[in-house]
C-alpha cells in the first residue's frame, strides 16, 4: 500500500519520512511495521536482503527484477 518503508505511516502523516536504505538491526531498533519482525529477523540472520516496493505500480516488479533502485532495501550490517 506504499512505495518503501517510511519512518511513520505515510498515509495518516504527511510528514513521513521515506528511507531509502536501511539495516535489518536498525529497522527493528526503530520499531518500523512495514512488515513481520520475524521476517525481518529471519533475512538477517540469513543476510538475506528485501526490497520494499509498491508492486501494484505499474512497472515497478520489472525495474526490481532488472536491479533497478525502486523503493527501500533493507540490508544485513
């Protein structure tokens, strides 16, 4: 329902903050809800990379799968 991971929800503040990048440790510090904290655990201990992005936006799906930067990425340290 968004287009990356924001510092709050961006449909209830206009202030949000998009975050670009992000680690998998600071993600969980932070307290973000984009998705499961488990999810989020598990790609990190298995330095598993995830790409954050609207997928009902035309066009996005293909520009990920040809390694374009759409959206956020949260990274292993």
């Amino acid at each position: 329902k968004v287009d990356g991971v924001y510092d709050r929800d961006p449909r209830s503040d206009k202030d949000a903050l998009f975050i670009d990048s992000i680690s998998h440790h600071d993600f969980v510090q932070q307290g973000l809800q984009i998705m499961d904290r488990t999810a989020i655990t598990l790609a990190k201990e298995n330095g598993v990379p995830v790409r954050v992005f609207n997928i009902f936006t035309k066009g996005n799906l293909r520009k990920v799968l040809e390694g374009k930067n759409v959206g956020s990425l949260i990274v292993s340290e």
